[in-house]
C-alpha cells in the first residue's frame, strides 16, 4: 500500500494508486470517496480547497494529511463553493484559463 504522497505524486504524473483513504485513477483525487482533486482536458491538475481556509472543513485527515501533500502537484486551486457553483467535475472541468473568472482563488 502506498503513503498519502505517493498517491498525490501518483495523481500528479497521472497514474494510479491508493493508501488506506486516500486514492487516484490518475485523473481524479479522492479522500475517502470526496473528490478533492481533478485533471482537465488540458492535463492541469486542480485542487478543491476544502479546508477551513478554503471555507469548507471536511475532516483533520482531509485537510492535513490530504489535501495538504497534494498542493505541490496542483496547477490551480478552487474553493468548494466554485467548484460547486461552476458543476465542475473531473469529467465537466471548466473551459477557462486559471488566471481568468470564474475561478476563485484561495485566500483572497
């Protein structure tokens, strides 16, 4: 069984793995069956905040020891609230550039 890190790392080259609640098909990221991450059509990796910063606490193990190690490979982050409000999805993702609305960065 993987660590959490292999598995994020996993996520980032687009490969397959799992530890005991964490896992990817290379394409999505889950923490238990939550989707915290995506990849687009354009192979960039997006994170989904969701963290008390990101104004959507899940759990300590998903913020911490999740979502936390998979920052390093993510291209772009979103709150919780964008993701949902945009019906973005590891198979719907949004056909925007990250630097451009609707995006909603974390921490501003």
């Amino acid at each position: 069984m993987a660590t959490n890190k292999q598995v994020v790392e996993a996520w980032g080259n687009g490969r397959c793995s799992s530890s005991n609640n964490l896992h990817t098909d290379g394409m999505g990221l889950y923490s238990y069956n939550l989707l915290i991450g995506y990849t687009t059509e354009q192979f960039q990796k997006v994170l989904i905040d969701y963290t008390a910063k990101g104004g959507e606490f899940v759990s300590m193990t998903t913020s911490s020891k999740h979502i936390a190690p998979a920052r390093e490979f993510a291209d772009v982050t979103v709150t919780p609230k964008a993701f949902k409000e945009h019906s973005w999805n590891a198979h719907n993702p949004p056909e925007v550039e990250p630097t451009l609305d609707p995006w909603t960065p974390v921490g501003s």
